[in-house]
C-alpha cells in the first residue's frame, strides 16, 4: 500500500502532468504546418510562432486558420505571434517544445540554442547540411541528454505501411553485405520542383533553389533513405558514427531557367540556375554497403522511389511512385507482397510528433534514436565534403 501511495503522490508533484508547449520557429517550410494538423493529447491550444514578418509565416497562420476552421475534426489552435524576437529562455510551467521547418542554414544553430534554453526540439529535415554543422548537432544533442531532453527530426517515411512491411520482411532475412560494385541494399529517389499538389501547383519560396539554405540534394532527400536503412537493418540497436564510413560521393546540377523558376517561385531572375541538387553516396554500415542516388528533374513524371535490398535466398524489391496518391509496391522475389492499407504522407507527421511527445514526456531519447541520428548527419555532411572536393 505504501509503494502505491508513494506512485500516487509522484503523479500529482508539479510538472508530472505538465502541458506541452509548441513553439515554432521561422516556419518557412509547409512542414511545419502538418505538425499541426491533429490534435494531440496533452498540447496546450495556445501556440507561440517566431518568425519573420512575410509569406511564410503568413502561410504557416493560414494553415492553422484552416485546421480551425474545417468541417471535421476542427482544431483549436491560438496563435501568439512574435514578429522578430528571439526565443527566450523556457517557461517552468510547461514542458516546452520547438518546432523547426524552414531554412536550413540557421537550423543546426537553432537547436543548439533551443536546447540550450531548455526546450525540446522536434526538427524537419535536414538537422545539418554542411560539414561544420555536424561538431553542432553532436553538441546539441550531449547538451539535450544531460538535461533530459529530446531531440529528434521528423522521419515520417517510417510510418509509412510499405516500409513497415520491409522492415517485417527483413527480420527474418540475412542480408547480403555486398561490395562497392554490388551494394547490399540500393535506393534512388527522384523529385520534382515543379508539381501539382492537390490540383494546385507548388509554390517553392525562393531559398528552396539555394543549397545554402535548402542543402544539397545528398544532404536532404538522402536523410530518410539513410534513416531507413538503419531502422529497418538494425532495429533497436545504436549505430555510432565511428561505425560508418563513407567511400564515394558525388553531385551534379538541375539548370533551371528564368522561366522555370519564375513559374516556381512567382520572382524573377536574370540567369539560369545550375542547383546541386543530385548526387550519389557509397556507405558502409558495419559490414553492409549501401549506395543511395537522389535526382531532382525541374518537372516531368511522378516522384518515385524505388530499392533493392539483396537477400541470401531472395531479394526485396520496393517500388513506389506520385502518380495517383501513390502507388506503392512491395515484392518478395517474384511475388507481390503489398500491404493493403496505405497511409497518406500527411497523416505521418502526426504519427511522428505523438512518438516524440512520449520522448517528451519520458525526459529522455532512446541510446538508438541518438546515436543513428547522428550517424546519419555524419554521412550526409560527409558526403557533401567529399563530393566537393
């Protein structure tokens, strides 16, 4: 009777049953929005936004007005904005968390600074985009560990039911290590700046064409292939950067004319663009090599993205394209293994930020979670390094 005494007077000492707190800082990408977009337990309705005064912060408002305001499942977001002040240090009363989606030059930066005013941080891809910026994350993410916080990036693909059945498939597998000529697993992903979403077409804010502040397509795209390989390989287990290494990498430009970016952007230029955003990466993790290819064409046919994972007694095939929602297919050898129910990519950020809420809640991130996030950005900034030299 004592112990649960004891359990009892624990849950209801100040801070047990905290609310959370969301914080949004220069919401630039829509991404940041889709945190939003469910209700979750816990959450308090009033969230602050720091950003600058412009389109992209009236977009993100926007899309907060629309969440409220939809026939079902309404939200009850409030919107305290907070036109160009920094963010201050965290309020005791709440457990605080920042949301970060937009440019990415400032984004390893603000995490560290994030964590050092005691706020969580649940961060869009990419966490690093340039070298330098991988000896920050590290930092950021000892600092969060000693405080009891979490840190993690949205990696919304692991929700998704097609690479949930992969990883199924794989447990019972022994993958083959492979060699540079012949890698254990393959991916290739291909993007498109121009699309339609929704029967509307896209527009990108200008930044979205400077590597500077997007990062290179090896250091973006790749994250979530690289973040697959990992969850899906080695479940549970910590992959530390010392047992990864990168063995080639290389990039090459999308031109990108006047025209084009005009229709992209709505602003003009004077000359093409030559945007590094393709490239390769050859990595090994422990023994198992890994080569991952992301291109980005101005426009054409759907997004795909397909992979090969070699197996002793059979390989894994993933396909998938932008064609209608998406079309998704999961082979096994020769036969058609696809789950049935498909989730919508929108519904995965919600899935995302529940899991990184209990994080939240615990006051501490899994020894995996960590060390692969880190080892990830390890390949990624790595890459990008090599490819210029």
């Amino acid at each position: 009777m004592r112990r649960y005494s004891l359990i009892l007077l624990l849950c209801i000492l100040p801070g047990c049953r905290q609310e959370i707190r969301i914080n949004v800082v220069e919401p630039g990408h829509f991404h940041a929005g889709l945190v939003l977009r469910e209700r979750l337990e816990g959450l308090s309705d009033t969230v602050d936004v720091y950003g600058p005064e412009g389109k992209e912060t009236e977009a993100f408002l926007e899309g907060v007005r629309r969440f409220n305001s939809r026939a079902e499942n309404a939200t009850s977001w409030i919107t305290e904005v907070h036109t160009g002040v920094d963010l201050p240090i965290a309020r005791r009363a709440f457990r605080e968390v920042v949301v970060l989606a937009g440019k990415n030059s400032r984004k390893t930066e603000n995490i560290l600074d994030a964590v050092s005013k005691g706020y969580n941080v649940l961060s869009d891809k990419p966490m690093a985009i340039e070298p330098g910026d991988f000896p920050i994350l590290e930092k950021a993410c000892e600092e969060a560990a000693e405080k009891g916080l979490a840190v993690m990036d949205l990696m919304t693909e692991r929700h998704d039911e097609l690479n949930i059945a992969t990883k199924r498939l794989l447990e019972g597998r022994i993958l083959t290590g492979g060699t540079g000529e012949s890698p254990g697993i393959e991916m290739e992903s291909i993007h498109h700046f121009y699309k339609e979403v929704d029967g509307v077409p896209l527009t990108r804010p200008v930044w979205y064409y400077d590597v500077k502040e997007q990062g290179e397509g090896i250091a973006d795209v790749t994250t979530h292939l690289i973040d697959l390989v990992l969850w899906q390989c080695f479940p549970g287990e910590a992959i530390r950067p010392d047992e990864v290494e990168v063995l080639e990498a290389c990039h090459y430009p999308t031109v990108v004319t006047p025209e084009q970016f005009l229709r992209s952007t709505g602003e003009v230029i004077a000359e093409p663009l030559e945007v590094l955003s393709n490239g390769q990466v050859l990595f090994k993790v422990r023994d198992l090599y890994v080569r991952i290819s992301v291109r980005w064409d101005y426009e054409g046919g759907p997004d795909t993205f397909q992979a090969v994972y070699r197996c002793e007694g059979g390989n894994i095939y993933v396909r998938q394209d932008s064609t209608t929602g998406y079309a998704k297919k999961l082979f096994d050898g020769e036969t058609d293994v696809t789950p049935r129910r498909v989730l919508t990519h929108e519904d995965h950020f919600s899935l995302v930020a529940a899991d990184f809420l209990r994080y939240v809640r615990r006051g501490r991130m899994p020894a995996s979670e960590i060390q692969n996030t880190l080892s990830k950005y390890y390949i990624t900034t790595t890459a990008v390094q090599m490819a210029s030299e």
